[in-house]
C-alpha cells in the first residue's frame, strides 16, 4: 500500500518504485535506439549571426551549396559582402537530397538508375528528419517557408525482429516492450530482498543482463551512474554540443536520487509510454530536398553549378579557386578575399591545396561512414490497412537494419515508398558491394520477415543509394573518434589565414542539417572578425 506524505502527495510503494524504474529503463532504451538512428541532443542556436560593419566591396567564395554553404552565403550577403558559390552538382543542397520519379543517378562504377516512382512520391535517401530542438534548422525553415509535418519516431505498433529469438519470428514492439520491463522489475525486486536472482538465470543470462543494464541506464565503466557525457545524452547538456571551435558539450549535474523519488516523475513517464501518446519529429512537406530550395530561393543568383573544384589556393591578397564547368569542360578561376569551403573531407582531401600541414592531416583524419538507404514503392499502403502500422520504424538484425513506414498522406489508396534498409556497419558494406538491382532483392527478402503476405506481392519499384558509391561525397557523414577529435578537430575548424572550413564534419552533431548549420554560423562570424582586422 502507499503511504501518505504530510504534502498530500504518494510515495512509491517498493513494487511501484521497481515498476517505475522499468519505466525509466524503457524510456532510456528507445532513447538509446532513437539515437543510434538519428535522434540528436538538444543544440544551441544563438540566432542568426551578428556580421555588423562589413567592410566594403569585401569578397567571400563559398565552395559547395550544400546547407553550410548556402547558409553561409545567405548572410554573408546580407551583412554585405560580395559572395559566390561554387557547387559540382547541378542543383543546391548537397546531402539534402531527394528522388522522385523521372529522376536518374549513377553512382561510382557506373550503374544507372532511374526512379519510376508515381508522381508525388519521393525517397530520401540522405537526412530524412529533423528533430523538433535542432533549432537552427527549424529557425530557417520558417524564415524560407518551407512547410513541414510530423514524422513519426516512435511507434508501439511496429515490430522488432532477432534471428536468435522467438524462432525468428518478429513480435510486436509494445509487447516485447513491457515484457521486458515487467522482468526487468521483477528481477530487481528480487535482487533487493538478496535471494531468487540466480535461480531463473544462468551465468550466461546474468553477463547479458550485467551488458543490457550497463546500455539501459547510461551506467559508466564502473556500472556507476554518473555526471558524463554518457548521462547528458539523454537527461540534456549544461552546454550543448554545437559547431566550431568551442562546439564541445558540457554534461549536467545529477538530481539526487531521493528527489527524483519525491518527484512522482515515474507516474508522468508511464503516461507518456502509454501507446496512445507517442513521440513525433518533422519532415519537410514533399521530400527532404524542400529546405535546400527553400535555402536556394536566397541565394540561387550566387550560385555557380557545374563547378568542379580542383585547386583551392591562398596568398597575402586572397584566394584563388580553379574550378571546371563539368558541363562544357571549360577551366576557370574564382578570387576573393576570403573563403568559406564546406567540401566534404574525402573530397577536399583529394583537391590540390596550399594549407598548412597539420590542416591537411586533419583533413585526412577524418572517416566516413557507410549507410547504404534503399527506398521501395508498393502498390498500396498494407501496413496501413492490413497491420494498422503509421509510421514509424520496424527494426531487424539482418543486413538492412530497419524498415520505416511513411508519414505523409495517411490512408491514401494509391502507391507509396517505405525505407525498405537503412543500412550501415558490415550490412552497408555488403549492400554497398552490390549492384542497384541486388540491393533491392535483399531488401525484399530480408524485409519480408515483417510483411511476409504484402511485401513481394505489393511491390513495384525500388531506387538505393550507397554512400560509399555517392560521387561528390564517398560516403555519408563525418565519424569522429574520441581520439581523432582531441587531436585534429580544433585545427580542422580553425580559421587559417583566408579559410575556414564549415559542414557538418565541423561540428559536434556530425551527420546532421544542425551540425552543418551551426558549424557555418560559427566558421562565418569567425571569418567576419578576421576580415574586419584585414
């Protein structure tokens, strides 16, 4: 029974207590999950930056009209100064992109696609999500009217898929969900009163269970929870992580334990697991590559296209940029006083360049990832109709990694495009070693454990990117290291001389729009203050 405080408020029962402490671990292991796929730490957004009293006829050149650079360019302008972009593809936003039908891509090696999806529906097969405290990114949204809806992150109807369990058969993520913590709690329970833990384990299930609480509750080496990174990244940061030269996060301070008791928090966190409340993100409305038009709407008049960068050259007057039009095969120069590059670094480590040694080590330090996304049109939405699935993610231990239905036009009758693999690790390796077509039998095959009547029967069309293969980027995203980080981040991000390098490799929130954004604030007001003293 409970007890009654002098406030009038409950305390936890000792049953309670294990209940909400289930609760909490569940709360914390999709938090752990979400983020592993893309759902980031809060980010700090100073608002647009103060570039006062530029001087006059002073040039910037902005290599790539990716978000960085576009972003860069945007108020670069504004504050005054004479701006271009040089871009290699022939349209803005970089890894803000989108297929749809009547598109064609060729990837390194050759192979050619070319997307037959109905009119209206679209695969992303970069960023694909904006969570709702990426501040910077939402700011802009709005600021360019580019609309955008709900994604739906979360999804108690969707399944969770293992080789090694339930004869490989996927179960319902709701269910294994609160069987997981109804054990957990028993289990805990039991462990407090010191008897009955080892009589329904083995050795074996107690070193699985030691490894699944150690992920579960965000517990250090030491299985201490304690002030860190590792906590901040799910109860929030001092200082968020953010782009730049002081871009690294500072962790919060714990609340003490009896507090937290005191709190009653265990009763808001079971509200908000119950099936009916669940998370939501955003997307822009009609494909991914909206915000880089939007973005484009600004600054489309200083961009160049075609531009293929070869050498990136700097001296006391300025920089000189060679470029060719890929188009026409025509070399050119562009000169400026500055320079803002937001190449990504497994290419700008291919360009002839004249920086400083230790710049060009870090620029080389740095490796890519290796997702590999594939996108399937089916003749209708079965998930919708046959599973009652809206949204949200199916994940799985084979090769694709997960499945993610729609979010936009619920209930419609005609074609529509899951992810069918977000892939990464030995499975990107392997989708990446494919060829287009190969790719997508894999993705039939292996996401058929989910949909084992709809999935072949259903489907029309596929399209799928390697990153690896992607030829203006060879890979996907920035993956630093610890280690890689103490060594060459701070000279990566340092203004040398004329340059500054921006993306989202300049940042602490790598492979996201944020992190590019927050970086190009950062890179520019920098640049601003050494052109003032010029």
């Amino acid at each position: 029974m409970s007890t009654i405080m002098e406030s009038g408020r409950q305390t936890p029962t000792r049953r309670q207590l294990m209940r909400a402490i289930g609760l909490l671990g569940g709360t914390a292991a999709i938090y752990q999950m979400m983020t592993t796929f893309g759902h980031a730490a809060e980010t700090r957004f100073p608002g647009p930056p103060n570039l006062a009293g530029a001087r006059k006829g002073a040039s910037v050149v902005v290599l790539g009209a990716g978000l960085a650079g576009m972003l860069a360019a945007y108020e670069l302008e504004k504050a005054g100064y004479k701006v271009r972009i040089l871009e290699f593809q022939d349209r803005p936003g970089g890894r803000n992109w989108t297929l749809r039908g009547g598109d064609t891509y060729t990837e390194l090696g050759g192979a050619t696609q070319k997307v037959t999806f109905a009119k209206g529906n679209y695969f992303n097969p970069g960023p694909w999500r904006i969570p709702h405290h990426h501040k910077t990114l939402l700011h802009y949204c709005k600021a360019f009217g580019v609309a955008l809806e709900p994604f739906i992150q979360l999804n108690h109807n969707t399944y969770i898929h293992n080789t090694d369990a339930f004869g490989g058969a996927p179960q319902r993520f709701r269910s294994l969900k609160a069987d997981f913590e109804g054990g957990v709690a028993e289990l805990l329970s039991k462990a407090m009163d010191q008897k009955g833990l080892d009589s329904p384990l083995t050795s074996e299930d107690l070193d699985r269970l030691k490894e699944a609480l150690r992920g579960w509750g965000m517990l250090d080496k030491d299985m201490r929870y304690a002030k860190n990174l590792r906590s901040a990244s799910h109860r929030g940061f001092d200082l968020p992580p953010g782009g730049g030269v002081g871009g690294a996060p500072q962790p919060s301070d714990l609340f003490p334990f009896d507090e937290v008791l005191k709190s009653g928090v265990w009763a808001n966190m079971a509200f908000f697991m119950n099936e009916e409340f669940q998370t939501t993100m955003f997307q822009p409305v009609g494909g991914m590559d909206m915000i880089g038009k939007g973005f484009a709407k600004h600054v489309g008049h200083l961009i160049t296209y075609n531009a293929k960068v070869t050498k990136l050259m700097q001296g006391k007057g300025g920089v000189t940029v060679t470029y060719t039009d890929t188009a026409k095969g025509v070399v050119s120069t562009a000169e400026a006083d500055f320079c803002v590059c937001t190449i990504p670094l497994t290419v700008l480590s291919q360009i002839e360049t004249n920086l400083s040694e230790k710049k060009t080590a870090a620029i080389s330090s740095v490796p890519y990832s290796n997702s590999v996304k594939i996108g399937l049109e089916m003749k209708r939405r079965f998930w919708e109709q046959d599973y009652d699935i809206y949204g949200g993610h199916s994940f799985t231990n084979q090769e694709i990694g997960l499945i993610s239905y729609p979010n936009n036009k619920f209930f419609d009758d005609g074609p529509a495009v899951l992810l069918g693999a977000f892939a990464g690790g030995p499975g990107g390796y392997r989708l990446g070693g494919m060829t287009p077509e190969e790719r997508i039998q894999v993705a039939l095959e292996q996401g058929s454990v989910f949909h084992p009547d709809s999935y072949r029967k259903e489907f029309l069309s596929g399209a799928s990117v390697a990153w690896s293969r992607v030829p203006w980027v060879m890979g996907c995203c920035a993956r630093w290291n610890e280690d890689t980080r103490k060594e060459h981040y701070q000279e990566l991000v340092a203004l040398e001389d004329r340059i500054v390098l921006a993306g989202e490799h300049a940042s602490y929130l790598g492979c996201w729009m944020e992190g590019s954004l927050l970086s190009a604030i950062d890179a520019i007001t920098r640049l601003h203050k050494r052109a003032l003293e010029a």
